[in-house]
C-alpha cells in the first residue's frame, strides 16, 4: 500500500493503529539511522527510537503541515536525543571535561573509510562529544543553538566540539596506523 502521508497523519490524529504502524514503518529506517549517531549501540540507539515515536504519536497534533513531515519527526528524536543525555547530566559533564586526545591526522585516511566505520568510529566517541559533534557536525545546529539546548556556555561547546573533532582524529589514526585491521562496526 503506497503511503499517503496526509491520510497516515489524520488516521494517527484518530488513533488508528494501522496509520501508526503506517507511520512507523515508513520512517523508522531513515529515523534508527539518526538515533544511531547519537547512540552508543544499536540496543540504545532502538530505545530512542521507540521513545522517539511515542513523542511523535503524542505530539502530532502539533504538526501544522507547514515544512516536511520527515523534518519534523527528525528534530522529535533529535530532542529526544539531546534529553536523554540531559537526564544523565552528571555522566554527560564527567564525560565532557575527561577526555584529552593528541592525534596526527592525515588526510588519505578518509579516502579509505566508508560510511559504516565512520558511525562505528562516532558511536565510540565519548557520550558528551558524539552530542555536540552530532548537533554541529551532523544536524547543522550552532555553537550557541546548542549552549541554549543543553545549558552550557558557548565556549564549552565550541571546545567540546573540537575536542570531539581531535578525538575522532585520534581514532582514525589508531585504526589505520596502528592496528592495520578492520574497525568494528556497529550492531
């Protein structure tokens, strides 16, 4: 059954099982994809798609039909994301001040990696980093976008983010300098 995105939203609006099977069905690859980044595993990244989806059945009343429909399901799982660090503030501020990596980059190395090992190698970023190089990197957000989402300073996310940066450098260079073997990818 082809998907009629106006009719699956007005069944969602009435409850319909069906039209909530609909939605989830069509959306939930592209959407497990972008909870993947945030994730520190598939088991996670599958528990923020499911929170994720609830959000979506339970706000789609606030869908007024204005932009894209998949643009705004993707910004409900990237909040859900961004939440479900908040409520583990104290490990997600532990994470940020911990890590401190020096690395060489070189550029030939990106010319070998392919897309799975570059999400293996985000998903092995440290909680704090892999939010902030998500919500800059990835999703588009500024430096001060983010201070407002997770109540830090602009300064802390912009070092954050290099940081993450330097550390996903350093994980290249592990990977394809020293242990000459496959990246494990994730599940």
């Amino acid at each position: 059954m082809p998907f009629d995105e106006k009719e699956v939203i007005q069944g969602c609006l009435e409850g319909k099982r069906s039209s909530q099977k609909q939605l989830y069905e069509h959306f939930a690859g592209k959407m497990l994809g972008v909870c993947m980044r945030y994730a520190k595993d598939r088991a996670e990244a599958e528990d923020m798609l499911q929170e994720g989806f609830l959000k979506v059945f339970q706000g789609i009343s606030r869908f007024k039909g204005e932009g894209s429909f998949e643009g705004w399901i993707r910004r409900i799982m990237v909040y859900n994301a961004i939440n479900h660090y908040k409520h583990r503030s104290r490990k997600f501020q532990e994470d940020l001040d911990r890590e401190d990596v020096d690395a060489v980059y070189q550029d030939h190395i990106m010319e070998r990696i392919s897309a799975k090992e570059i999400l293996a190698l985000v998903q092995h970023l440290p909680e704090g980093y892999r939010l902030i190089f998500n919500l800059y990197a990835i999703e588009g957000y500024t430096h001060k976008e983010i201070s407002e989402q997770l109540g830090i300073a602009i300064g802390t996310s912009k070092s954050q983010y290099a940081r993450a940066k330097q550390h996903m450098q350093g994980l290249l260079a592990r990977h394809y300098q020293i242990l000459n073997e496959p990246f494990e990818e994730a599940k």
